[in-house]
C-alpha cells in the first residue's frame, strides 16, 4: 500500500504549508513579545514623569489586549501542532500496518519513526526553529535603544549560537554510539524472550548473560559518558547566559548614567536579549530533534517507495476464472546480486493443481509468495486471468487468492476471527464451513472455549496439528479461485492427511486452482501437473499421470 506523492507532501511536517503557516504565526507572536519591553519603556518615560492614571490604565489595557491576542494565537499554534500530530500518527501508522505483508523486514523501526516525527511536530524544537528566523527583529529593536545594545546583542547571539553547535557536534558522535547500544541491548531482550526454552535447552544461557552484561556495561558506559559531557556544557552554558545577562544589565545602567538612554531602557534591554537568546541557547536540541525527525521522514519515504506499486487504481474484474500466467519472472532477494528465480514461465488452467517439487533453498516459498502478491517480482510478470495481480483492486485480489505459509502465525483473537480473517462482515456459518473441509470442527468445539479460543502469534497452548489446520481454514475462507499452498501436510496427522486429499478433490470439482509447494511425493496422485525446481529455475515440468504410470511401471518391474 503506497501514499501517493501529494498524500505525502500534505501529511509530512516537512512540506511548505506547514513550514509558511509556522513562520507567519511566528512572525506575529515575536512581535507582539515586544509588548512588554514596550510598555516597560512607555511606564518608566512617559507615566512616572507625567503621573498620568489615565495614561498608565489606557497604555494597560492596550498592553492587555495584546497579551491577550498572543495567548489566542499561542493556543491555535498549538492545535494545529497537536492536531497534525495525530493526523501522521493516524494516518501514517495505518498505512504502514496496510503495509506490513509486502514489507522487507521487520516493521518496527517504521513505527518508531512514526513517533518520532510526531512527538517532533508538538515540541519545543520544531517551533523553536521558526524563532530564529524572527531574531532580526530584536535585533532591530535593541540597536534602537543604542547602538552599543544592538552590538551586544549581535555579540551573545554569536557566542551563545557558536556554542550550541559546539554541544550539538561533541555530542552527536556520542548519541550516535548510545542509539546502537540501547538497540543493541533491546535485540538481546527480545531474542531472550522469544527463544527462552531454546536457550536453556541448548545450555547457553550462562554464556548469554555474560554477553549481556558486557552489551549492558557498553550500553552505561555510553550513557555515562553522554550524561557527564552534557553536565559539563550545561553548566559552561549557564555561565555563559549570567554572564551576559550582567553585561547587559551593566552596559545598561552605564548608559543610563551618561544620559545615553533611560531607564526605562535597562528592563526593556535585559528582557529582549533574554528572549534573542532563548532559540539558540535550545539550538542543540532543535539540531538534533530536526535532525532525527527529518531522518525518521526519509526513512519512512524510502520505506513507502520500496512498496509493490499501488493497487488502490486497481480494477474489479466481473468473471474470475482462476488462470495462472507466470511470463519470465526473475526475483533477487534484498541486497543479493544472484536471483533467486530466474525467467521462469509457467502456465495453469482454471481448475488445474499443480505441485511444485524442489530440495530446500530452491525459491518453492519465494515463488509462492510472489504469485499470493507478497513480494514483487524484479522483473517479469505474474498474472491471473490474462491480468497482472498489480492491477486487481486489493480487496477482490484478497477474495481471489488464498495462502497458506509455510509458518503459520496468527494476530491475537479468536480462532474465528483468525479463520475469517477479522472481517466483521463474518458468519459463523462459513468459518464453521471452511473448518469442516479442513477436518478440525470437532478438535474446535472440543477445546474449553470453542471457536472462541484466543490465538496469538505466540501461541502453543493448542496442538501443532490443529495449529496448521486453522491455517489452512483461512486460507479457504474467502472460497478462492487460486489456492496457494505451502507446505500443506506438514504437522497433519494421517486423519487430517485425508481430509486435506478429499478437500483437494472438493477444490477440483469447483475449479479451484492449486499450487501446492511440498517434499510428499504422495501428493502427485492428487495433483495435475508436477514442476521441480532447481536452482531457481524450472528443469522439468510434466503430467502427474505421466509420473504415476512410470512409478508404477517401475514397482512392477520391481516386484517381478
């Protein structure tokens, strides 16, 4: 599932929209912080000279006013943030969860991203930036007071920006190494969680928690050291600013001495260089939030693009026959140079089974998954029906296809809604259906809470022969006219074995198409065509019946 160019100039934080509306609030909002230097001005000049009540209530409540106008405009910068949030988080999250079955790789990192964009875009650090941009107007200001203000203004913002990047590039390298130890330690945590009853089985827990405790001394020591330079330079930074705020206030009163400027221009001086400062005495961590969010935004981008082509243009075909056309297809797994299948061709008529034989490593599960759509071929084509799968609308290609994985893995729910695959449209009469041709309603209703049972994909609380049965039950739900099957006998008692040859032979008398990926020679008996792979291309292809009539030539020929 793919966000189209638009789509993605609209949700990301990054696009010119969201950038002008921030620069123009920011605008309003750095002006109006002039209002209590302004009036700080006008109190000591004009209302202790003239002690004028009437002046002092009128320039108040001007000043109110526009105190009050800065906490609107404050409050609508904040819903747009917050509202923006959520709609990446929303949007963006449900895209990449639409996305998880094409994914190369784990999908975690995609959802950290997630996160990190949207924390980004309600923090100091994105609205921080646009503040920078408007330091040129305090500047003006300042040099309007005196001369001397404006250049000591000018001066700290140098200083106090140069040390900022200073912070920003000791630390990076720093950051860098805590980043790849923390997930360094958070992989060790979830392989020891996930492979417990491995490890002690094999005895390898003592020498895993010593390789722990080192990954965890590296992990603190990298925070320790982090922690100890970020000490040093804030308290470098803290000297910094109350030393500029003396100077500010000095320079100040020197100048109010020798007539230069009044009084009123000591608060007004101190409190618009505190608030030029402020943006680049938090430029460190602006750097880095932009930094990491921006990173987060390319990763995502990178993440979408290398998705199989959008198939929300797709059409809704009227009459599905179930005709398989495999036209020089090649695939190369990621990052390899050497194709894991090469210009195969392959043709299946509706109804027509087909078992595809092969040593393990040859591509028979890669060859599945692209014709179920999971991967996209690197070049060739995969059609049903005369039409590329990337042509179908998804959901009627849902209903077309049906695929049984080598590992089975379920999400958390029924077995029911695992059957039905979640679709709330469901009807226990279909689930019960399609757990009857499996041969596994009678292991269902046996357990305590039926079709009711939670599943997940940890679980191991129900046998693995039932496991696979409720595999092979979703596969067949939707009735599809292409049933993709991988590894279909494997954990099948012999009971099941001949439920699964009277369902092949139920699917043949409704035109089902079958590819059956599988190591049971015994399975030619119940299939069309035979197709062994090696290497990853085809070395032979023949009539099942062809074979039968050979082995039994040769059993005779064996027997006699």
């Amino acid at each position: 599932m793919n966000i189209s160019t638009n789509e993605w100039k609209t949700l990301t934080p990054f696009n010119s929209k969201v950038v002008t509306y921030h620069l123009l609030i920011g605008l309003v909002l750095n002006i109006l912080v002039l209002v209590i230097p302004i009036y700080s001005l006008q109190v000591f000049d004009r209302i202790l000279t003239s002690r004028s009540i009437d002046t002092l209530i009128a320039l108040s409540s001007i000043a109110l006013f526009l105190l009050f106008i800065q906490v609107i405009l404050d409050i609508l910068k904040s819903r747009y943030a917050f509202k923006k949030s959520v709609q990446i988080d929303a949007i963006f999250s449900s895209y990449l969860y639409k996305s998880l079955p094409i994914s190369s790789g784990n999908n975690l990192p995609s959802q950290n991203d997630v996160r990190e964009i949207k924390s980004f875009v309600v923090s100091q650090s994105f609205s921080s930036a646009f503040d920078i941009v408007w330091t040129p107007i305090f500047i003006l200001v300042m040099f309007a007071l005196h001369p001397v203000i404006g250049a000591l203004c000018l001066g700290a913002i140098i200083l106090v920006g140069g040390f900022s990047l200073y912070s920003f590039k000791s630390k990076q390298k720093q950051h860098q190494q805590l980043q790849a130890s923390l997930i360094a330690c958070r992989k060790a945590n979830d392989e020891s969680q996930t492979q417990q009853e491995s490890y002690r089985a094999q005895h390898l827990i003592s020498g895993l928690t010593l390789q722990y405790q080192h990954i965890t001394a590296e992990r603190i020591w990298h925070e320790q050291q982090l922690g100890l330079n970020s000490a040093t330079l804030t308290s470098y930074a803290k000297f910094i600013r109350f030393t500029l705020q003396m100077a500010i206030m000095a320079v100040s009163a020197l100048l109010v001495v020798n007539n230069e400027m009044s009084a009123g221009g000591i608060i007004a001086a101190s409190i618009l260089m505190s608030r030029a400062l402020q943006p680049y005495e938090q430029l460190t961590s602006t750097l880095q939030g932009w930094r990491t969010a921006y990173d987060a935004d390319c990763r995502l981008q990178r993440h979408f693009a290398a998705q199989t082509p959008n198939h929300d243009l797709g059409t809704e075909f009227d009459q599905i026959d179930g005709r398989l056309h495999i036209d020089n297809l090649t695939w190369y797994t990621p990052n390899s140079t050497v194709p894991l299948l090469k210009n195969l061709r392959l043709k299946l008529e509706s109804g027509n089974h087909l078992l595809i034989m092969g040593a393990t490593g040859t591509g028979k599960t890669a060859l599945c998954k692209l014709i179920a759509g999971i991967y996209a071929p690197t070049s060739g084509s995969i059609k049903i029906d005369g039409a590329s799968i990337t042509q179908w609308m998804p959901e009627q290609l849902q209903h077309t296809i049906g695929y049984l994985p080598q590992k089975i893995e379920f999400a958390t729910g029924s077995i029911k809604q695992n059957i039905a695959h979640f679709d709330p449209h469901m009807t226990d009469q279909q689930v019960i259906s399609a757990a009857r041709k499996i041969g596994i309603h009678e292991a269902i209703i046996n357990l305590a809470d039926g079709y009711n049972t939670i599943i997940s994909a940890n679980t191991n609380h129900i046998a693995m022969g039932l496991h696979h049965g409720i595999g092979l039950a979703r596969a067949i739900y939707y009735q599809p006219k292409v049933l993709i099957l991988d590894e279909p006998t494997a954990h099948l008692d012999t009971e099941k074995v001949h439920c699964f040859k009277r369902l092949l032979e139920h699917l043949k008398q409704q035109q089902v198409s079958v590819i059956i990926a599988s190591h049971q020679k015994e399975l030619i008996n119940h299939v069309d065509w035979v197709v062994e792979l090696n290497n990853g291309q085809i070395t032979s292809a023949q009539k099942a019946e062809k074979i039968t009539r050979v082995q039994n030539v040769q059993k005779v020929v064996a027997n006699a």
